[in-house]
C-alpha cells in the first residue's frame, strides 16, 4: 500500500479506503465537537459556578466569564469572604455531544407541554409536506417549461429572459405578499419555497435539455420521427438521467428555504420547534433538530440516488450513475 | 505509395463484365439527382462557399462513394441530402420529388454514434418502424429480422454502451434500414473504428448492400475504403467544394479484400492520388527546419 495511491489525480480509490473516508468525514468534526466539550483547557471560556460563596449575584448553575469570576474571587479573597467556586465550562449554545444525544432522543418521547404544541415528529412531518408540496407544484410548472425552453429557442426567448430576472429577487421578500394573498397559514409557506425553487429550476432543466446531444434528434429526423416524437421519444428519455440528478439538486435547494418560510405568517413546523428551544435556551434540542434536518436530507438523498440506479438502467451499463 | 513504376492500366480501362455491368446500371431509374447545388455560410468573416454547382446522379442500387480533401464540403453535402441543412441554391430530387427537410426515405448512418442509450439494440432498429406507425409487435419481429442481418441477434436486450463501436454501427446500419429508405446515406461511419473492425466492416456493409434493393451514397476520406467500395467515386475539390471527377471503379464484383492489390484498383488508387494530393502540395510539406533534431540525432549515433 503506497502512500501516493491515495492522492493519485482521478483515480478511484478501492471500495474499503471508500468506505473508510466516508466514515472519517463524519467521525472527524465529532471528534473535533467532543474534543472541545470534553478537555477541560480547551476552550471553555466560561465558569460554571458549584458554589456562590459570599458573592451576592452568584447562583449555583449560573455561567460567568473566566475573567469576571476570577476578579470577584480576588475581591472576596481580599474581604476575607467564603470563596466561590466553579468548574470550566463551555458556552450554553455549545452543548456537548452527549447531551445532543440525550435530547435527540427525548425529544421524540417528550410529550408536549401546552396542549396546542406538537410532538417533534408532528412537526417534522409538517415541515416535510411543506416541501413536498411546494417543490411538487414548482415542478410540475418548471420542468415541462425548462424543458420546452431548451427545445424551442422561442420559448427560450420569450421566457428566460424574465427568469434570469426573478431569480435573483430573494424569496423571502416575497413573505409579507404571500401573506396577504393566502393568509398566514401553509400556504404563504408553500409559495415561498415554490419561488425559492422555481425559478432556478426552469433554467437548470432548460440547461439540461440543451447539453442533450443534438446528433440524437438528427438521427431520429432521418428515422422519420416529427416533432412530437422528437420531444416525447428522444428529448424527454434522453435527458431524464440528468433531469434525475438535477431534481436532486434541486429538493436539497428547496430544504434550504424552509426555515424562512416556515417564519411567515405563524411559524410552524420543525422551525417552530427550533425557535421555540432556542428561546428557552435548550440547545440541545436545537442541535438535536438541526442534525435531525441534516438526517433526513441525506437519507432521502441516498434513497433517491439508489432509486436513480434502478430507473435508469443504461446508465448502468456506462458506469455513469 | 508509388505506383508509377508499374505498367498499370489506365483507371478508364474496364473488362467487358464491368462495362456491362455498367451500363445495366445506367439503364436503372435514377434515383438521386441533384442539380446545381450550392450552399453558402455566413461567417463572421463574411460568407463562405462550402458546395458550388454541384451535379451528380445516382442509380437505383448504385454504390457511390464521396471522397474529397478535408474542407471540401462532403459532409455538408450529406446533410443537405438527408435534409438536415438547406441549399442555398439548386435542387435534389429523390425520385423525382424535390426533397428539403429529414424524411425516412432517406436513411442516414453517421461517423459519430448516434444509437439513442435509453433504448436496447432492438428497440432502437425498432423507432423508425414506431414512428412509421407499426404496431410493437410488427415492429419487433421486424427489427429482429434486421438485427439478424447484422449479427447481432444476441445482443437485441442489451443497450447501446455494453457495445463496441463497431457492433454499435452494425445496429445503427440495420436501424437505418430497417426504416425502409430508398437511399442510406453515410457520413464516414467507419471514420472512428480501428483498421481491422473498419475492413470487416466493410466487407458486411457489402454483403449486406448485395442482397438488398438499397442505394448508397457514403462518404469518406480514405482512399481505398472508396475505392473498395464503390461503383463510381464522385471526387470533390476544395474551396469551394465542387464535383471534381466521377471515376468509374473498374474492379469486378463480387469484391474481396483480395483485390486490393489488383491492376485495376491500383490505377483507380493513383489516379485518386493524384487528385485529392496534388504533387505541389506533398514537396512543400517537408520543407522544415530540421538542423537541432538532427544534430541530436547525429551524437546518438556517435555515442552507439
């Protein structure tokens, strides 16, 4: 095993180096996350107090800064008072990892507290269809477009220009309009990541319909095929693969808008849920919420990676996929 | 190669077999007859003249090959048969009918592979079949049939990348034709396989021209493949690209590779020399600074 194989330029590595990496890339930040929570001297600016002593804002719990506890430490010293006392600790919008742990687990067996709040996954699993439905309606809108934008250069032209427009108007501009015209509830929510999505995808997809190569369609002319079945026989099989792919892309785009569209109108979902932790200062269940948003969206990337495999199976025989 | 030393023939000479072979060939309908074609780009250095008056005719199962120096516009050529370009001037007429947009009565093979990868061998010789409105059972026992032809009965399940380029243009041949073209049109298919799959290739697009009632117009750059293949060659000049010569091939048939070494083919070999490489064009080529090198070259030797 020589050491050059692993940084030979574009070459693959074998299946168990694969495997090793893709463990370490995420063992190496949780590593570096409890290496700051558990060594004491790293880090840890702060003092949580085990013992107040006669200084008259200290409370058992409580955090201060290194410096503030030293100099009340020198004061009481000097007045002779009881000292405090206090052990290093970090930040509270730094919870070690196992306390992340602990939460991400009570959190799904926590039940909530007022009766008008929900359970975790309840509002998982509303944050879900907010995406579900807004990225559905954006494709079924922006795929056929950008599709058609890229096999008509009229509908190209009398359509991307105002896209490239919109698309750089950020989408929760548009918050306080969505309100007003569906009112406070999903639907504001939905729109907003219907914007966020929709736009870019009438280009990628128009992108992608143009990269098809164009030798293709001439083929199937000389095979006598006419305009429909160039666009239903060799244009829409022929990019699918990519279209699969870009499609991926673009549902992890549209995750990325749902924290702002779910601040519109009454939050809900698994923003609420963060807003409201975060409030009470548990950032535990903050860090346990956002890993969990991480979580679902690599598992239904792989799911949908693993489905792209069996969809396309030319794509197999080429090793592309 | 220099052939100049031989007593050969004249290319004009043909036996008593070609000759009526020949002129059975020029009693059959024509099939392709394109008059005073032109075709002009417009370029950012103004326009340009790729094709200028150029004429032939072809013949019902005539074999025609198109050689030319590169820049002699007979791919443009091709295209515009297969409707795939526009004139800018003149006319083509296939049977008789003024042809300016793709059809399948026009079958076309291209140099680059252009097997749709979504679908497998058999569906692909199948799409022309659909687009004719064939039933999918129609079509498969037909396209079956085709993908026999070309020897790939084994492969019909199997998509187009698990395949070499050759066997890629075998599919690509019986896609063609299975779409029932009065002429194929081929634009250097053989242009990208290695020598030995280009001469087999060769021989089976021969063997599968002689059983069937089909026109071939194909295009190339080499020489002998022009040759080897051809009833007439039709020669273009560059700059603008016209129709330079038509030479009759008067090497019999049935064609072997044999025959690669005959008179016959031979005087047809040098006379394509002579017009595709002009004898001013070879002397300047070597005309280079070559001193560094062959200093170089000269220690080697001394050290040896």
């Amino acid at each position: 095993m020589s050491s050059s194989a692993w940084f030979a330029p574009r070459v693959a590595l074998s299946p168990r180096r694969e495997r090793a990496l893709t463990a370490l890339s995420f063992f190496l930040p949780l590593l570096l996350w409890a290496t700051v929570s558990y060594t004491p001297f790293i880090w840890h600016p702060n003092i949580e107090i085990t013992e107040p002593g006669s200084v008259s804002y200290f409370q058992q719990g409580m955090q201060i800064e290194r410096a503030a506890f030293n100099e009340e430490l020198e004061r009481q010293r000097a007045a002779g008072g009881s000292l405090p006392d206090g052990v290093r600790a970090n930040p509270v919008y730094l919870p070690a990892p196992h306390e992340v742990a602990i939460a991400f687990y009570t959190s799904f067996t926590t039940e909530p507290q007022r009766r008008s709040e929900q359970w975790l996954h309840q509002s998982l699993w509303h944050s879900i269809q907010i995406i579900f439905w807004g990225f559905i309606l954006s494709s079924v809108v922006g795929v056929p477009l950008g599709i058609l934008c890229g096999t008509f250069a009229a509908v190209s032209r009398i359509q991307e220009p105002f896209v490239e427009f919109f698309r750089y108007l950020p989408a929760p501009a548009f918050g306080a309009l969505a309100v007003a015209i569906l009112g406070i509830y999903d639907g504001p929510k939905i729109a907003i990541i219907f914007i966020g999505t929709f736009f870019q995808q009438v280009l990628v997809v128009a992108n992608t319909t143009r990269q098809l190569d164009i030798s293709l369609l001439e083929a199937a002319l000389t095979l006598g095929a006419n305009r429909r079945q160039l666009l239903f026989k060799v244009v829409i099989p022929g990019i699918l693969p990519q279209l699969y792919r870009d499609q991926r892309i673009l549902l992890g785009w549209a995750w990325t808008y749902l924290i702002v569209a779910e601040l519109i109108g009454t939050s809900s979902g698994i923003t609420w849920f963060i807003t409201q932790q975060a409030r009470y200062q548990n950032f535990e269940n903050v860090f346990a919420a956002i890993i969990m948003i991480g979580i679902i969206g690599l598992l239904s990337d792989v799911a949908l990676a693993k489905l792209g495999k069996s969809l396309f199976p030319w794509e197999r025989a080429s090793n592309k996929a | 190669m220099n052939t100049a030393n031989f007593k050969l023939p004249s290319y004009l000479t043909q036996s008593e077999a070609v000759k009526a072979r020949f002129d059975d060939l020029k009693r059959r309908d024509v099939i392709l007859e394109v008059s005073e074609l032109g075709k002009t780009f417009e370029s950012i250095n103004g326009p340009v003249t790729a094709l200028e008056g150029v004429n032939f005719r072809v013949h019902r199962r005539e074999f025609v090959t198109v050689i030319g120096p590169s820049g002699c516009g007979k791919s443009t050529l091709i295209r515009i048969l297969a409707g795939l370009e526009s004139t800018s001037t003149g006319e083509v007429l296939l049977g008789g009918h003024p042809v300016d947009t793709p059809g399948p009565d026009r079958g076309m093979v291209f140099q680059g592979y252009t097997l749709f990868p979504w679908l497998t061998v058999k569906k692909n010789v199948m799409f022309g079949l659909r687009n004719q409105g064939f039933g999918d059972a129609e079509a498969s026992r037909e396209a079956l049939e085709w993908i026999q032809l070309v020897g790939l009965e084994k492969f019909a399940d199997v998509y187009p990348d698990e395949l070499s380029g050759g066997m890629k243009q075998r599919v690509a041949i019986a896609r063609a034709l299975a779409a029932k073209p009065r002429i194929l049109l081929m634009d250097e298919p053989f242009g990208a396989l290695d020598a030995q799959t280009r001469s087999k290739m060769q021989s089976y697009l021969l063997e599968i021209w002689r059983h069937l009632d089909i026109t071939v117009l194909f295009i190339t750059h080499d020489l002998d493949e022009a040759i080897y293949l051809a009833d007439r060659i039709l020669v273009l000049d560059a700059n603008p690209g016209r129709v330079n010569e038509v030479i009759e091939v008067a090497v019999p048939r049935p064609r072997t590779p044999a025959q690669f070494l005959q008179p016959e083919f031979l005087s047809a070999r040098q006379r394509l020399d002579e017009l595709i490489h002009p004898p001013s064009v070879t002397e300047e080529a070597v005309a280079l600074d070559l001193s560094r090198l062959v200093r170089e070259g000269e220690q080697t030797d001394a050290q040896d």
